[in-house]
C-alpha cells in the first residue's frame, strides 16, 4: 500500500511524524528523564511526569517501528545530497551501531549506566546526569544507522567495516556499435 502524508486523519498524519521521527523521541526522551532526576516533582506532579515519559517512549517506539516498514516520503526530502560522504564523516555512529550490540560492550556499558542511578547519591546527581546523557550519543548511532545504512562501511564490509574493493572491470577498447 502506497503512502503518502497528504492523505489519511491528521491522527495517522501525527503518527506518522512521530514515527520518523521516532530516535529523536527517544532523545527528547532521555532529556526529560535526565531533567526529572536532577530536578524531581513531588507527589502527583512527579508521577505524570514519570508516565509521560515512558508512554513517549513507548509509542515513540511503536511508531519507528510501524515507520521502519515502509518508504518514507520525509526520509527522502532529508535524505543528505552526498550520503557517501555523511556516512564517511560519521563512521563512529556506524561503529558504534554494530559494535555496540555485542555483550563485550553492551555488559560493561549496562554496568556504569544503571549502576549510576544505584549510586547516585555516591557520585553526584551531575556524573550522573552525563553517564546517561552518553544515552543520546548511543541513539544518534542508531538513527545515523537507520538512515544510511546502505552506506554503512560494517554493512557493505560484512562486519569489519572496510568495504570490499569493487571488481575491476576488464578494459575493452573496442567499439561498440
């Protein structure tokens, strides 16, 4: 089924922002948890809060995930004019997004991340604050991934992340009529 952003219920149109824009939320997300900790509400006021955060994140999810699946006229109009070179100049975020996931580092990251807020009262509500703003650089990697992933230099490479030379064509001088 063909979509497109000038048709449907200003609901589906929402969504389908949302969805897009969906690693963003998730960022918004972590500000806002980051913000709550440093800053807490009492009482009723804390508590939504707290749940308006994790139903953003939820349905951020939802939506990137319902976005994922389909071709997005949005992700082409933001689409860079020279991918190949976006892709060079952030090939950290590419490391990142396949390396990242392996328990070598996923382990140890986990530890320091929820350890903090298990610690927080040892370490400091800001080194708390910037072990889990280091959060939004791990989600900048994945939309980069989501985005020009046919650029990855791990996805073309097959996991080292240096890209196979192409096969030289053989050299034919002849004419070809």
């Amino acid at each position: 089924m063909e979509h497109s952003h000038e048709h449907g219920s200003p609901i589906t149109r929402l969504g389908d922002v949302w969805g897009h824009y969906g690693g963003e939320s998730l960022i918004v997300a972590i500000a806002a948890s980051i913000l709550v900790g440093l800053f807490p509400q009492p009482g009723y006021a804390g508590l939504g809060l707290a749940l308006a955060i994790i139903a953003g994140v939820v349905g951020g999810f939802v939506l990137m995930r319902r976005h994922d699946r389909r071709l997005c006229e949005m992700c082409m109009a933001h689409m860079p004019l020279n991918p190949s070179a976006e892709a060079e100049r952030k090939k950290w975020r590419f490391w990142l997004a396949h390396n990242g996931s392996e328990m070598r580092f996923v382990g140890p990251y986990l530890a320091v991340v929820l350890g903090s807020s298990f610690a927080y009262d040892y370490i400091g509500k800001w080194v708390w604050a910037a072990i889990q703003a280091s959060l939004i650089y791990l989600v900048l990697a994945q939309v980069t991934h989501r985005r020009l992933q046919p650029w990855c230099p791990w996805c073309r490479s097959g996991g080292d992340g240096v890209p196979e030379s192409p096969e030289v064509l053989p050299e034919d001088d002849r004419l070809l009529i």
